[in-house]
C-alpha cells in the first residue's frame, strides 16, 4: 500500500513537472511568435516601401522626360519663328581691339554664328559656356563666329582668353532683337549676304544631342 502510494506521488510529481515545463515554453513560444510577426511586417513594410520609391523614381524620370519634350518643343517654336528674319543692317559689333564694324563687313558669305548671352551669374555664364564647348566637341563647324552679347567688351575679352578661343569673337552691345532672343539660352545659326537668318539651334541642356548632330551637319557641308 505504502509502494503504491509512493508511486502515485511520485506520478504526480512527474505530471506537474510536465505541466509547468509546458507552461513556462508557453512564455518562449509566444515571444518568438511575436518575433516572427514583427520580422515579417518589417519585410512587407521593406518591400512596399521599395516598390513605392520604384514607382516614384519612375514618375520622376517620366516628368524629367516629359520636361525635357516640353522645352524641346518650345525652342523649336522660337527657332521656326526667328528663321528667315533679317537682321537690322544698322547693327554693329566690335572686335577684340575695340574697333566698331558694321555686321555686314563681317558677312563676305555664308557665315555660321554663335550667339552667347552673358548671365547675371558669373560662374553660371562659364559653365553654360563649357556646356556648348562639350558638344562642339571636335565637331567646329568652318566659318563660326562667336557673338558674345556682354556688358562690355572687357568682359568678352576676359572671356575670350579664359577659354582660349581661336576662332573671331566679337562684342555685341546690344541685342539682334530676334523672337529667339527671348531664350536666354546660347544658339547657332546660319546668315547669308541679305543678313537672312536660316538654320536656327538653340543649344540648351535639353538639347544636348539634338545639337551634336545639327553641328555634325554642319562640319559635313565644309567637306
């Protein structure tokens, strides 16, 4: 009797350890659940929070993109509505020494013209510059002036030395009163014995390769 109660405790013993050992994993259990559910939130959140910044970078190159059309196609409405203009034969222009000549001494043919406009901000003025450089690249078309619309002619100077231009530059005083003047962007063209003006490109950012090719057209035409 004595052996069988002995026994029975000692099962009942065993059958509470059991019970709290069940008990006390429940704590363990419940924490790495906890642990579990908040790793897999993390992820989804990671995830829709890449597929969102996915989506928003792709919108923001869709409207760089659609920008860049934007300003393409109004320089193609200033270029048409400046093509064929004359310019005024009062204007003159000034060469590096500082004498004054009338434009049209500088118009023995077909001439290739560059017309640069100095900005309000210095360092902006040069890096514009250094952009159309860029594209020019090796691409220099023969018979290019570069007019160089400053507010004095020590400026052009300055100018014309810093990056060791090569080619005739002359100080415009004053604007050719062109539609594409309202564009304060650099531009090339093209301007006959009548002072006609033809072949307009205005040499934007925008339109970095548009204008690679139209100068690559135009160093063709010299061979």
């Amino acid at each position: 009797m004595i052996k069988r109660t002995s026994r029975n405790n000692l099962l009942e013993h065993q059958f509470y350890q059991d019970i709290m050992k069940k008990i006390n994993t429940i704590p363990v259990i419940l924490t790495f659940a906890l642990i579990l559910s908040l790793w897999l939130n993390l992820n989804a959140r990671a995830r829709l929070d890449a597929s969102i910044a996915g989506q928003s970078v792709q919108t923001d190159s869709i409207k760089r993109y659609q920008s860049t059309l934007n300003g393409i196609a109004m320089f193609r409405d200033f270029e048409a509505r400046s093509n064929g203009l004359k310019i005024d034969k009062k204007v003159a222009v000034v060469n590096l020494e500082g004498v004054t000549i009338p434009f049209s001494e500088i118009i023995d043919s077909n001439i290739r013209i560059l017309k640069f406009s100095e900005s309000n901000c210095s360092d902006c003025t040069q890096q514009n510059f250094q952009r159309v450089l860029d594209m020019m690249d090796a691409e220099m078309p023969d018979n290019l002036f570069l007019l160089g619309e400053f507010s004095n002619l020590r400026k052009v100077r300055i100018f014309t030395q810093m990056f060791e231009l090569k080619w005739p530059v002359y100080y415009l005083p004053s604007s050719l009163d062109l539609p594409i003047d309202v564009i304060d962007e650099p531009y090339f063209f093209e301007v006959d014995e009548s002072f006609t003006c033809s072949n307009f490109q205005i040499a934007a950012s925008e339109s970095t390769e548009l204008v690679k090719s139209y100068l690559r057209a135009l160093a063709s035409k010299n061979n």
